[in-house]
C-alpha cells in the first residue's frame, strides 16, 4: 500500500535520519526521557524494517552525538543500557531479514561491553547483502573531519603522499563513512531545523526534510512523504534545469 504513492526505480540509494523529539515526545505524554528513548527504539525498528522491504540499500541514523555524553550521567548511562539490550535482542532480526549492522564515530567512548556488543554485531551480520543499517555512535561531523586531516597529515610527514595529492577524494576515503555514498536524502524530526554536527561533508548535495512529528511518532507514512518529496526535487548538482532534462532524455 505505501508504496504505491512513490517510484520504486528512483529510491534514494541513502537515507540519513536525525531522530529527534525522543525526550519532548515523553515529557508531552508525562513519561520520563527514557520511556521517549525506549519508544523511538520502537521507531528505528519499525522504519528499518520498511527501509528493508522497499529497496533502501543505507540507513544511517544518527543516535548518539559525541555532544550527547556532556548529557547527566543518570541519562547516558540508560541510554547505552537501551542500546545494549536493542543489540542483544535485535541481531537475530538483523539476520533473518539480512541486513547488515554497521557503524560510524568513536566507538571507543563507550565502555568495553558496549564495544563488544557493537563488534559482535558487525561481526555477525557483514556477509548479509540487504539493507545496511549503519548507526552513528559517538558521532560529531566536525571531531571526523578533524581526525580526517591528521590521517592525511601523518601520510604526508611519512612521505605516502604529497600535498599536491590532496583532494575531495582523499578526503572523503579517510572518513568514518569511506565505504558508503554520500546520503540522497536527510530526514530530521522533531521540528528543529538544523544538522546538529551531523555529516556535514557528505550531505554537500543532499536534499533535506524536516518535520514536526517527534522520532516515536515517525511511522511508514511519514518515511514515504519524506521519499515522495525526495522525488519530486530537481537534483541539479550546480547544473540547470535544461541540462538535467537533456542527460535524462
């Protein structure tokens, strides 16, 4: 039924979601945040199993910002045992429905049976070939750029390459994100409009949704309205319409 409304021959091959609203949704209902997180655990699993069966290849959500950990302690630490219980119990879905779990961001931040869960993870799932779900831990645009330029600071001292070697490319392949396409889409809840520190290289060309509805409340329809808008911009790239239509003849 929800894919009726769309073009399955012109899916974003990469969706990035900023999940917010988490907290503002609960404190609307009179729960505490963390029955705010535990619901938009309910969200991700849902939106990753719609992803899944309409042909999305990348799910990128952006979980947990290296901002996050200035959060109370109380606060943070119920949100890595969220996440490690979310781990725990999800990996046999992960499997059944062949999706594989990857990760971008500093995961060392988190303590060593986090870590564990997280590696045990990818483990189990890397020779799976549908969807793959990649959650940013840890994660801060501008502390990946940073630790991008001294990768390719050390390559020049030790005489690897040569400044002259420096480009988008190289830039881009010493990213948390190397191994994924840049996002085609964005999707932010929650009614804020900013990217809060969030792939700030990668979304250069990517159109942006946003919404009102908090992460608990993102269902199927939401995800297909945010796909429809998707399909219906002009994706110029800094070119003009006219061209566009010529390279699509």
């Amino acid at each position: 039924m929800y894919q009726a409304s769309i073009d399955n021959d012109k899916l974003p091959h990469h969706i990035a979601i900023i999940m917010d609203g988490n907290g503002r949704w609960a404190k609307k209902q009179g729960l505490p945040r963390i029955a705010g997180h535990k619901a938009g655990v309910k969200a991700v699993q849902n939106i990753t199993k719609v992803c899944g069966e309409i042909g999305i290849k990348t799910l990128t959500l952006f979980t947990f910002s290296a901002e996050n950990w200035n959060r109370p302690k109380t606060e943070v630490s119920s949100l890595t045992t969220l996440l490690n219980n979310s781990l725990r119990k999800e990996i046999k879905k992960l499997m059944e429905n062949n999706v594989r779990f990857s990760i971008i961001g500093d995961i060392q931040q988190f303590d060593q049976k986090t870590q564990n869960y997280l590696l045990d993870s990818i483990h189990k799932t890397r020779n799976n070939s549908g969807l793959n779900l990649n959650l940013a831990l840890s994660y801060g645009s501008r502390q990946e750029i940073v630790l991008a330029i001294k990768k390719i600071a050390k390559k020049i001292e030790s005489n690897e390459i040569s400044i002259k070697d420096i480009n988008e490319n190289l830039i881009s392949n010493n990213l948390y994100t190397k191994n994924l396409n840049d996002p085609d889409l964005l999707i932010r809840t929650g009614g804020e409009l900013r990217i809060s520190n969030f792939l700030l290289w990668q979304i250069a060309y990517t159109e942006i949704h946003t919404t009102d509805r908090y992460w608990p409340e993102f269902k199927k329809i939401d995800l297909i309205n945010a796909i429809y808008d998707y399909q219906n911009r002009e994706r110029r790239f800094g070119k003009i319409s006219e061209q566009i239509q010529i390279e699509n003849e």
